[in-house]
C-alpha cells in the first residue's frame, strides 16, 4: 500500500500518462488485501501497480496507527455531465 493524498495519486497518475510510462492503478479495498494474502498470484499483480491506494477508510485507519498520519482514503470518483 502506499502512503498518498487523494491530490498526490491524482498527480502521480497525470505524470504517468503525460510521461507516456503506462502502468495501472491498484485502489485497494480491506477484501483485496485478505485475497493478495490468499493468492500469491493476484498479491503480485496488485503489489505491481504503481501506485497502490487505500480505498478502504479501515486501510487509512491501519496506516494511521502505523504512523503514517496524513493517509488519506484514495477512492474512485464517478462524474455525470
């Protein structure tokens, strides 16, 4: 998981996709954690994202007693026009 800002991922994944890098974008759920503990084989696929989010706010609340206090939750937004 990494320690990011809803601000941070937004211009981390612009700089990827200006810089022409590719890549893929893991917003992970308390649930993909367990399965990545599960299934060495989705724990690679997910750990190979860059980055990867907290979705879940019981992620951003492990991460916060882990220290890392300005963890915020990452989570996919939905826009109608």
């Amino acid at each position: 998981m990494d320690y990011t800002t809803y601000t941070k991922a937004t211009e981390q994944v612009l700089e990827m996709a200006n810089d022409g890098q590719g890549g893929y974008v893991c917003i992970s759920t308390g649930h993909m954690v367990m399965e990545g503990h599960d299934d060495p084989d989705f724990q690679r696929i997910v750990n190979g994202a860059d980055p990867v989010t907290p979705e879940g706010v019981p992620l951003v609340w492990a991460m916060k007693l882990l220290g890392i206090k300005e963890a915020e939750r990452v989570y996919e937004q939905k826009y109608t026009t």
